[in-house]
C-alpha cells in the first residue's frame, strides 16, 4: 500500500522544527502526497497546537530552544490528549543522538538529517498505518463494549419484566376468592391460591421452596377435600 492510498484518509501531521527551511521542504513533501502538514518552530507552542489539531502523527527536531525535543516528548506523552499520538525524532548527527532516550521518552522512530525523501515517506507512512490500524481497532473494541453493554442491560429489562409479571400473575393468582390448585401429570400439587393453602395445610400438604408451592407427602388430596368451589388445573 503506498502513501497515494491513504492520501484519501487525509492523515494529518505536525511538524516541530526550529529550521525554517527544513520544515519547508518536509512540508511540501508531505502535502504533494496527500498527507494533510502543520507546521510550528516553537516547541512551547507545540504542546497546545498538538491539542487543538489532534494530528495522526508528530515529527519532531530532537535539538530545539528552550524546551528540546526530548521534553517536548516527554510531555506530550503525559497529557491524555496527545499521549497516544505516535512521534518520529529527526536528528542531524547520529553521533550525538541519544537512541536509547529517545525511545524511553516515548518516541517510535527516528530519521536522520539530511533524510532521503522517500525513507521519510516510508517512516511515516509505516506509523500512520499503524496509527490508524490501532484506532481502527480501538473503535470495534468500543462498538463491541457498547453492544455488550445492550445486550446486558436487554437482558436485565427481560428478566425485570419476567419478575414483574411473576409478581403480578402470583397476586391475581392469590387474589381469586376460590380455592385453585395447580397440579402436575400425576395429579402433585404444584401450587396453590391463598385460600387453598389453609385447606391444604390442615390436611397434612407440605410446603416447599418457592412461592406458594406444596407437595402432599403421599398422594393428592381427594376430591371430598377441596370441595366443588376448587379449580384445579393439570400441566
């Protein structure tokens, strides 16, 4: 995939270098393959400029006035705004460039003055690939969170209603002024109204766990006992 592809995505990058004319040419080159340049030379100014453009990708002079390249990192990495914005350092002396802290202020590449432009080409375009692979996936992570998070409050408005109607079945159940009971296959007692339950219990029924649920310990009661004012229903 070459920078022509993602020219469509516009990537924007900042540029911080105190060299007029170098930031001139990388921004020319930058904008003749579609990436969308900014350009600053005071690195104070960087820290609120990277805030407010939000770029996919900063490319910053290691030796800079007043605050260096290597602060400039350095605080970019801890604001919350700019922390995950990938930085490439670009030096002039390998010599006297310092790797190893490059990379532990935050840094994901460097590229050495004078560059070749087609290696800067390929530096950034290897991190805004990468930048937006990450964003990519951050965003199904995101969508999959959010869907997750339906799903589970579905699941609890589901379960809400099945209590509630439980709830509201169980006290018209009660409600009846007959004796009903509620009896399986083989003629058990599975549930029975209020006023069932006192007949039921005089009787010898067994309650068990869950609402209003008795099970007689030998067989049903006969028919004498519920009278002709009991409705009894078989699962």
């Amino acid at each position: 995939m070459d920078s022509k592809e993602y020219a469509h995505n516009k990537a924007t990058i900042l540029i911080v270098d105190d060299d007029l004319i170098n930031i001139e040419v990388i921004f020319n080159l930058l904008e003749l393959h579609g990436y969308r340049a900014y350009t600053i030379n005071e690195s104070v100014k960087a820290l609120s400029e990277a805030e407010k453009v939000i770029p996919d990708l900063i490319l910053i002079d290691a030796i800079l006035p007043g605050l260096d390249g290597f602060e400039l990192c350095r605080e970019l990495k801890k604001n919350t705004i700019t922390c995950d914005i990938p930085v490439i350092f670009m030096s002039e002396v390998i010599e006297t460039f310092d790797k190893i802290k490059a990379f532990e202020v935050g840094c994901v590449d460097y590229i050495i003055k004078p560059f070749i432009e087609q290696e800067l080409l390929s530096r950034v375009q290897a991190q805004i690939k990468l930048s937006f692979s990450r964003k990519n996936l951050e965003e199904k992570v995101k969508e999959r969170t959010n869907a997750l998070v339906h799903e589970i409050e579905d699941k609890k408005e589901v379960e809400h209603s099945l209590a509630q109607a439980k709830k509201d079945w169980v006290s018209a159940f009660d409600s009846i002024p007959d004796m009903i009971t509620i009896n399986d296959g083989e003629c058990n007692i599975l549930a029975a109204n209020i006023n069932a339950q006192f007949l039921l219990k005089a009787k010898g029924a067994v309650a068990t766990k869950g609402y209003n649920v008795f099970h007689n310990n030998n067989k049903p009661p006969e028919p004498s006992i519920v009278n002709k004012t009991d409705i009894s229903f078989m699962l």
